[in-house]
C-alpha cells in the first residue's frame, strides 16, 4: 500500500486553515469558553427562554445559514486532492510552465459530478459526468472544466437555458425526468439536430461509468496552446484513465441505485483511502493553426470531435488523486471552477458555447458563494499570492497595507501593470477579427449526423444493443406521440436500423415516417423541423 500522506504546495496552504476540535473546550464564535450550550437561559425552571441568551442566538443562527445554493448544473458530486506530473515537455507548443518542464508536479483538485440531479441524487444516473480540474500551477490557477464525453449538445451557449430547463424536473410538479415522463427533454432533443451526436454518447454505456476512476475526461472545445513566439496550436485535452473505460449495464445501474445511490462517491473515497490511487494519462491533441480549415467539420464546433486517428492523441502526463478532502463543504462544494481560469500560453477560441461558458461561471458563482471575495476561500486561493487595486465586499479576507489602490499613480503602492508585462505576464493572442455583425449559425456548423454516425457505427453488437434499448426505454417513457415520431425520424439520419428498431418498440409506425435516404449527408435544414407542427 502507498504512503497515504502526500503534502503538495497547495496542501500546506490549506493546513494553515485547518482547526482540530479534538479535546478542546468548546467556546463561541467569539472565542468565550462556555460552560453549558445544551440548555438555553431561561426565566425561571420552565421558562420563557429570555431573549439575553446569546448562546442559544448565535447556535441557532448559525445552523440557521448552513446551506449555500447546490451549483445550477453539476449539484451532485465527490473531489479529491492529487498532483499532475509531466512526462513530456510542451514547450514547443506553449510558454504554459506546468507544461513545459518535464517531471514537474503540480498540486491539483479534481470534482467529479454527475449534471441533471440535484445533490441527493444517485451517482448512476444516465448522464453526462463532469470532470473539473483545477491546476495550482505557480503562474495562477488553471481549469481544465472537462466532461466525460468528447463533444456537447448545443453549438451555442445562448441554449444552455433551454437544455438545462427541459432536462431538469418539470417546473410544475418538481419530478425528475429519470423517474416519469421524458417529455420536455426528448422534446428538445427531436426539435436539436446539433444533439445527435452527443445524444449517440448518452445513450451508449458511456454514460453509467463503472467508477469515477474509469472513465475519460474531455476539455469538449478547441483551445489554443501559444509558445515563446507568439505561435499557436489548436488543442484538445484528454484524460484517459489507467484502469481504462469501464461501464455498467443499465439494469445493473438501477440495481445499485437502489441499494448504494453513493456508489461512485464511496469508490473514489474508499480506493484512496486505501492507498490504491486513481490515475489519468493526460493527453493532448495538437493541430497547427494554419491547418484550421482542413477539416469536414469546424474545429469551433463542440459537437464535433477530431478523430484520434487524423490526429493522435500525445501522452504528455500523470494526473493521480492521492488524498481525500478534510471537509466536503469547505473544498469539493466551496471550490469554483472557470473554463477562463487559464495562465500564459493556454487560450481560448471563438467557439461560441465556449465563449458563452466564459460569462457563466463567475457569475452563478457570484450568487452561490456569497459574492466578489470566492477566490479567497481556502480552497480557491492560488499557490502564489493575489496581487491588485481590487478593494472591499463581502468577506474580504486579504489586508492589502498602504493608501494606493489605484493606478497608474505617482505616490507609490498599488499594483503597476506595466512591470507585469515586462516579467511577461499573461498577453491574449493577437488575432485579427473582421465580419458582419449576425445572430446566425455558421454554414460550418450544419453536419450534425456525419459523426453521430460514425460513432454508432464504433460501436460494437453488444454496445449497439445497448444503446437500442436506452433510446427504447427512454422514448417509452414520452408520452406525446409527435416526440417519440419526431425522435425516430432523427435518428433515422444516422442508422435507418436503428431508427426501426426503436420505432418498432415505442409505438411509431415506420411506414407513416418519411425515412431519409442514409447516403446523402444528414445537414438537413433544421428549421425544417423546429417548424413541424407541435403537440398542445
Ligand atoms: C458547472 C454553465 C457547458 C462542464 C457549471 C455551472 C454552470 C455551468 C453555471 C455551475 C458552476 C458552479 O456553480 O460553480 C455552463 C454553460 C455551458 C456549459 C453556460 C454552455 C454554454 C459545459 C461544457 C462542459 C461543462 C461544454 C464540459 C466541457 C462543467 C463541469 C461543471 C460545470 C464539469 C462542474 C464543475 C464543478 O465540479 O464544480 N456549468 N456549462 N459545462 N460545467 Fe458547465
């Protein structure tokens, strides 16, 4: 068994936070030892309670203020402590340091979730799983705020509203899709072409992993790695788990749902506990810029994946969880992610859901940590030591010493910019940006089926099964016919087979549908569709 004791930089920090209540007297918040808070202070044996007892107050009101909003999406999941080591310098490609010096360690925490239930719910739900990670690196902190599944529903973030309102329970009644009617997510789905592909994975066993420690991890969008010289490189990040990708099968899923709705949650905790570190190759995918455009599909687009065998995925280091958190709430609820938390050398691309993402984060975490100060709980903090003009708002915890919190200024203090950038701080990629002002979709978004497809198609006769009877039983539970009807009728642009199959067991008769011809691509106008008359 290994030593299950690591220390990192961000770890140490962290112990500077940590209290033991072991064997010590209790005392207030204030710091008052107090000989009795099981009575509260009454007048007389049998009371009234008198309104003087300020143990009883601040017990009481403190209880009363446990409970912080669960995260909007992703409100279900399970963290631990670990370290990134590379094994292979990036340098070439990006000024990025914890990518650039091999064997270099780098403290990490990692959220694992799951996306549609709220915190109680179970760990083997039918969904897409997050998987966050936050880099201590010592430039800053840097999120790779990655899912298990390569590709995503939407091709622009002005959606995410509407996907996340037709999968979560139904406004009226509260009850989760898993457990009644599918109507509004498959609702939403048939009137989504740019869903197919990413609905092939969701249906497949990707979506019940085995474990947390067994499934893959995707950062979904292209971002740009920058070097020395200003040049940059398309990538993709990848993480793929030592044990491999291991999934259960639905009835199974359902069986330790009932019995073990904490399964993941217990695994991870348990194998570390035990010493038997999980652990991730971390992979890149690297595509010269000057190769943006050769491809059959758009490298903005997020419901696309560039195919390992076009592009290899390079192995360039370790992730290892080690250590399990001291405290649920104060490091896997408190900890904030950000896909725009990057540091020198990482930058993002225009593709519009990852943009859109850039807005989001900041602000649900705004709300539900309380306000402006979030990057000062403990487990937020970057390794190096925050510097700027920023002053004030709730729960401020930093001291910043001296008059100046402004700049540019001639009394001295403050924070100078310009310094930064000679030490070479952080400098967006210079692009050049030209066009019209729309609120249109770019014609090289419009495929949705070629790669859905394909990856039906990688799926083996037991897989293929699989994911036959996910859409069956999904689509047994809508209760609107023109859903089900509509459902068929798209995944008719990927297999026909398929499309019979589910029709056959969800009551669509195949003969009414106008089935579309399989060799001509799929970018069927999706308006089209959207247009279809729609059930009352
Ligand atoms: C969590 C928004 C797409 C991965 C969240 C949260 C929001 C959000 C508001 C809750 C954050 C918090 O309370 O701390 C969005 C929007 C998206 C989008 C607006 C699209 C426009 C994606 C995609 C991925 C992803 C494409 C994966 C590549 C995650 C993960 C979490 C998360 C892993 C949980 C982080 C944690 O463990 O705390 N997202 N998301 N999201 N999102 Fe997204």
């Amino acid at each position: 068994m290994k030593d299950n004791k690591p220390t990192n930089e961000k770890l140490n920090q962290l112990e500077d936070h940590m209290t033991s209540n072991q064997d010590e007297k209790l005392t207030t918040n204030q710091g008052l030892k107090i000989n009795n808070n099981q009575d509260s202070l009454k007048a007389g044996d049998r009371g009234p309670t008198l309104l003087e007892d300020f143990i009883l107050r601040e017990k009481i009101t403190h209880f009363d203020h446990e409970r912080i909003p669960e995260r909007v999406v992703h409100a279900r999941g399970s963290g631990a402590h670990g370290v990134f080591k590379l094994t292979k310098s990036l340098a070439e490609y990006t000024r990025a340091g914890f990518l650039s010096e091999v064997g270099k360690e780098t403290p990490v925490f990692v959220r694992f979730s799951t996306v549609a239930g709220n915190r109680g719910s179970t760990d083997l739900a039918r969904d897409v799983r997050g998987f966050a990670v936050k880099f201590y690196t010592d430039e800053g902190n840097y999120d790779l705020v990655a899912n298990n599944i390569p590709v995503f529903f939407i091709q622009d973030a002005i959606k995410f509203p509407d996907l996340v309102h037709a999968v979560k329970p139904e406004p009226h009644n509260e009850i989760p899709q898993a457990q009644s009617a599918h109507d509004t997510f498959w609702d939403f789905i048939s009137l989504m072409p740019e869903s197919t592909h990413m609905i092939m994975w969701l249906m497949s066993d990707r979506s019940i992993p085995r474990s947390y420690r067994m499934m893959e991890g995707f950062g979904v969008h292209s971002f740009k790695l920058i070097n020395d010289e200003g040049k940059a490189h398309f990538v993709k990040f990848h993480f793929k788990p030592k044990l491999g990708v291991h999934s259960v099968a639905w009835d199974e899923a359902q069986r330790i749902s009932g019995v073990d709705p904490d399964f993941h949650k217990r695994d991870l905790w348990e194998s570390i506990e035990n010493g038997v570190f999980p652990e991730w190759d971390f992979g890149v995918q690297l595509i010269p810029e000057e190769d943006e455009f050769k491809y059959d599909f758009d490298l903005l687009d997020p419901t696309k994946l560039v195919p390992e065998e076009e592009v290899p995925v390079q192995l360039v280091g370790t992730l290892t969880l080690n250590k399990n958190p001291e405290n649920f709430f104060a490091e896997t609820e408190q900890i904030a992610f950000h896909p725009g938390h990057i540091v020198p050398g990482i930058d993002f691309t225009n593709d519009p859901l990852l943009q859109g993402r850039l807005f989001s984060y900041t602000d649900t975490q705004l709300i539900r940590l309380g306000g402006p100060n979030f990057h000062e709980i403990p487990i937020n903090k970057s390794v190096n030591v925050v510097h700027n003009n920023q002053r004030d708002g709730f729960m401020r915890q930093q001291i910043p010493k001296g008059k100046v919190s402004y700049e540019p200024n001639s009394i001295g203090g403050g924070c100078p910019y310009q310094a930064m950038m000679k030490e070479g701080g952080f400098v967006s990629q210079e692009a050049r940006v030209s066009g019209t002002k729309v609120r249109e979709r770019s014609e090289s978004f419009v495929d949705h089926y070629s790669q859905a497809k394909l990856f039906y198609n990688s799926q083996s006769a037991p897989e293929k099964m699989h994911l036959q009877n996910a859409l069956i039983f999904e689509l047994s539970k809508v209760t609107i016919p023109a859903i089900r009807e509509r459902m068929v009728s798209q995944l008719a642009f990927v297999d026909k087979d398929l499309a019979s199959k589910v029709a056959a067991k969800v009551g669509v008769d195949v003969k009414e549908l106008d089935f579309p011809n399989q060799s001509i691509p799929a970018d069927a106008d999706p308006s089209a569709l959207q247009s279809e008359e729609r059930e009352p």
